[in-house]
C-alpha cells in the first residue's frame, strides 16, 4: 500500500510539473507580430511625420516647422515688482507676463531670470510704444537670462515682458532691482 501511494504521489507532482511547463510555454510565447511575412518597421518609421506630398520629381518636400509668434501670446499684466524681490510666477502655453516698472532712483535697471528645465525664457523691457528697448534671449531652456544696468529714462513708462520662446508653459523667477546713481552710495531720505 505503501508503493501505491508513493506510485501516485509521484504521478501527482509529474503530472502537476507537466501541467505547469506546458501553460509556462504557451504563456510565454511570443504573439504573432501584425507585419507577418514582411519586415517590422524601424523606429523611424514611428517619428513624427515631417513630409508633405512628393514634388513633381517624387522627391518628398520638408514641411516647415512653426514657430509661434511672440507677439501673439496673450499678454498678462502683473502689478509692478519690488526691488530686490524675487518673485515665482508660472507661465501657461502662449502667454507673456508684463510687469510694470517704477523708478524709485536713476533709471538703471537689472532683470535677472530663470526657469525650469523645460522654459527657455525671453526677457524684454518695452517703451509706451510697445518697442522693444533691451532684449535678452541668450541662454538655453533652463538657464539664466539678464538685462544688467539697462539704462532708462525714468521720466517715460516701461514695462517688462517674459515669455518661454516656444510658447510653452512652466515656472520662472524673477528679481529686479535699480541703481542708486545719484546718491553717492547714500539711501534717499
């Protein structure tokens, strides 16, 4: 009796062992690929497609790629900003931020700018005219951008306009701050 029972447990693992491998295997196996008898694409073949249609010759034409106008963002006005003051605002897809400037001093401003990873920041300082008067727009996405000692006229009205150069969205801080000129180093009473 004792053999039949060692018969049957050893049957019993076999056979469970057997049942085991063999849904592994059918589990496991790899689906049938959907470009069955042809070759599967690249990866180029999944990247964006930049082509119109072919010109007369067959050869594809490159579409051009846009790039969003500035002065076509929605343009935001913030109250004024405060020396020495760093402020974090965040920017939406195709908006600009306007900051007005108010001359406690000589005229002589500096802006100082940066944004996270994704942002590559614009600064610009405009006249009543809406004209650009400094620019800054040197640096990569993520990276610092200044306007230093920009010297303006403090009797007109300025503002300070940041965007992302591509329109996107994302966080920035801001620091302004003006010069003392005039003053030999001595705050005004």
């Amino acid at each position: 009796m004792k053999s039949r029972y060692r018969v049957l447990s050893v049957l019993l693992i076999v056979g469970t062992v057997s049942t085991l491998l063999l849904f592994t295997f059918f589990l496991n196996r790899p689906a049938p690929s959907a470009y069955a008898g042809e070759a599967e694409p690249t990866v180029a073949a999944y990247l964006p497609l930049v082509f119109q249609q072919a010109d007369m010759n067959g050869t594809p034409t490159a579409v051009p790629t846009a790039t969003p106008d500035p002065e076509e963002f929605e343009n935001i006005e913030f109250d004024p900003l405060g020396p020495e003051q760093p402020l974090l605002e965040q920017l939406f897809a195709g908006q600009a931020h306007l900051y007005p400037v108010i001359f406690d001093y000589g005229g002589a401003i500096t802006i100082t700018a940066v944004a996270e990873s994704t942002v590559n920041l614009v600064l610009e300082i405009r006249d009543a005219a809406n004209d650009v008067v400094q620019y800054a727009d040197n640096s990569g996405s993520g990276q610092r951008e200044a306007i230093v000692d920009a010297q303006l006229n403090p009797a007109l009205d300025y503002k300070i306009r940041v965007y992302d150069r591509n329109g996107a969205a994302g966080s920035y801080c801001l620091i302004f701050s003006e010069a003392l000129d005039g003053f030999q180093g001595s705050e005004p009473s």
